[in-house]
C-alpha cells in the first residue's frame, strides 16, 4: 500500500501521515516498509538457509543483488555473506 493509499484510506494528508510515523516511530512510512521487508526476508533466510543470493533477493523486491547488499548492511550490520555463510 502506498502512503497516498493509506492517506486516501484513513482520510489525512500523506504529509500528516509521515509526520506520525516519524514521530511515534521514529522512522519514515518508507523506511519501515524497508525494516518489515528485511524481516520477512531474514525470517526466510533462517529457515530455508539460502546460497543463492540474487533470487532471493528478486523475491523480495530488490531491484538488484547490490540494492539487496546495501540493505542488508545497513539493517543487520554486516553482508549477508558474512551473516549466513561459514
């Protein structure tokens, strides 16, 4: 859902829509949507313990395998070689 979706939906301006998710979150509509993501992701890579980067990486929306890096490392803290390769 976009935030002039939810806007539209819960009848507030998208400014006043990013202005509570800055406040009482702490982050951007968008950058929770990347935080959300992530987990979704990570949840998945625990399980299924993947070796093969770029697919799941177009499976969760990543434009390309270094989008997909950058993310990771910003959110976990290291690549996600270093997180699940020995």
């Amino acid at each position: 859902m976009t935030i002039h979706d939810l806007a539209d939906k819960l009848n507030y301006s998208e400014r006043n829509i990013r202005r509570t998710f800055q406040k009482e979150l702490g982050v951007s509509p968008k950058e929770m949507t990347d935080i959300i993501r992530f987990q979704n992701l990570l949840q998945e890579m625990r399980r299924t313990k993947p070796t093969r980067f770029p697919e799941i990486a177009a499976q969760y929306g990543y434009y390309d395998q270094p989008h997909f890096i950058n993310s990771f490392k910003r959110l976990y803290g290291m690549s996600p070689k270093q997180a699940f390769m020995p």
